[in-house]
C-alpha cells in the first residue's frame, strides 16, 4: 500500500537516492529552509518516489520550481508520478505560489514526465536551454584558451573568493538602486557549492565588472554556472577570457575531472560561440525544455 508523506530532515535521508547528487543537501535543511519542500511515497518500508521544489519570490510574487520528481522504475505506470506532483501542487498552493515552473533534459524518462505534465494540465513544454558536458581533458589542445591571458593591464580576473566584502556590497548596491545584471545571472546563488578553485571575478579598474561563477554538482564534475561581463564591455569578448581561465584552471588541477554548462536557447551569440569553440570538444549537447502551470484563486488552471 502507497503512503504519500511531507518529508523533514528526518525522514529525507531515506529519500537521498532519489534525487540528483546536487540537491542531496536540500534534504538536509528542509527543517530549517521554509522555501524547500519535499513529498515522498513509500510502499511499505520501502521509499519509491519523490518530488522536490523550493519556492522563491520574484516582483513581489510567489512562485515555485520543481526541483526533481522521480518515482522508482519498478513502480511506474501506478499513477504514483502524477499523485506526487498534484499532492505537491495542493502545497504550493495552501503556500500562496501563484506558479510553479520545471525546467528538465531530455533523456529516456522524458515520455513518462511529459506524460504527468499533460495529465496535470502544465502548459505545452518548450525548448529552454542547451545542456553540453565533456571530459575536461578534451580542451587540452583547444587553442583559443590563450586569450586567458591577453587581457589589457586595466582588467584583472582574481579568483571569486577574495571578493572583499566592500565590494560584495557595491554589487548588491547597485543592482538594488539600478539593475545592471539579469538576477538569472546573480552570483549569489547556492553559494554553498560554489567551486573555489575556478569561480572568478573580474575587475576593470579595481571596479567587480564580471564573473564566472562554476559549482561542483558532484565530485568529478563542475558546472560552469553564471557568466556575465557589464553591457558595455560584453562586444570585447571579456566573458570569453573568464571562461576560458576557468577551464585552463580545472585542468591543471582535475585533469580527470567532467564539465557541464547551459546556454539559454535564445541567447543566440553564445549559441554560436558553443558551436564554433564548444562543440569540437564536448562528449554530448542536449536541450533541456521548460514547463510552468498557473494557479488560480479557487482552483488550479
């Protein structure tokens, strides 16, 4: 018999395999962090599926994304994948989020999770980002890394952990007072598995003026998570000479090591940077699809 269960910090360790690697530590703080939440079903003893989501308030707005739901392939075609995701949804709701969105990559389980959108009156899933992964060995010959080091003497990259807290301050300052970088590309964001030894700040005339922030998302692989460079410096390939000092630094030091990235389907001067620089080197280029489903005031729409 299936019992479905809000989880806390002590029942989520039961749950840890049902998830990605990177949000394993979500289940350690759902005692402590209101903004993440989990559901779970067991049969029996046994844990066969989870949902997760963590909610996040933008414009002064409440909504919701699902972090991963997976049910155990034994126990699939029950329904049970459905069941999570409403029992989740009645959550959201009784939480004041007006939406709840998903992004995901395509793979084999792709049908059945389409399969429960549609069920679940989601709207129609689009193409969101391109996902890329390779062995970061791969780039030991890719010769466009040298421009790591032709920057001019009026910039300077330094490695995101000596950011001083001064100007860690005039950053939040100045988006808080006149926006300057998409909140997409914040570099605030899981700082608790941002990666040391290849997140980097750049300074143009000891003014923070760029970033490129990477992640480990498990213990041989970083994400390169968030790049930005300010607008009026973008056209002079800046971005590029962060990206390709991070990459020259992970295979120094993790020769061994993976590397994945995203890039937003639209943004089409990075797509074709991927094509040109990235392509040649990565193992697989997939897309990842996005999904949202409104709430209304007295029912979900």
């Amino acid at each position: 018999m299936y019992k479905f269960v809000t989880l806390n910090n002590t029942t989520a360790v039961f749950y840890q395999n049902l998830t990605y690697p990177t949000y394993c530590s979500h289940l350690k703080v759902l005692d402590s962090h209101e903004s993440i939440m989990a559901v779970g079903v067991h049969f029996g003893s046994q844990p066969v599926g989870l949902v997760l989501a963590e909610t996040s308030t933008e414009q002064n707005q409440k909504i919701a994304t699902i972090l991963s739901l997976f049910v155990v392939p034994e126990h699939r075609g029950n329904g049970l994948g459905k069941s999570l995701l409403t029992y989740m949804e009645d959550k959201l709701i009784q939480l004041g989020c007006l939406q709840v969105n998903v992004v995901y990559v395509s793979n084999s389980s792709t049908p059945y999770w389409e399969k429960i959108l549609q069920k679940c009156n989601w709207s129609t899933p689009e193409v969101r980002m391109l996902v890329c992964s390779c062995l970061i060995a791969n780039f030991k010959d890719a010769t466009w890394l040298k421009i790591a080091n032709t920057l001019p003497s009026a910039y300077t990259i330094f490695p995101w952990v000596e950011l001083t807290n001064q100007e860690r301050e005039s950053i939040q300052e100045q988006q808080a007072t006149s926006p300057w970088y998409p909140e997409i590309l914040s570099p605030w964001s899981d700082e608790e598995i941002i990666e040391p030894l290849n997140s980097l700040g750049l300074r143009y005339k000891d003014q923070v003026i760029g970033w490129m922030i990477t992640h480990r998302v498990a213990e041989d692989t970083i994400r390169y998570t968030k790049m930005f460079v300010r607008k009026d410096l973008q056209s002079l390939g800046r971005a590029i000479s962060l990206l390709a000092k991070a990459i020259k630094l992970q295979l120094e030091t993790m020769e061994d090591s993976k590397a994945v990235c995203t890039v937003f389907a639209d943004n089409t001067e990075m797509i074709r940077f991927v094509d040109k620089r990235l392509a040649p080197h990565l193992n697989s280029m997939r897309q990842s699809w996005g999904a949202s489903k409104v709430f209304g005031l007295d029912k979900v729409v």
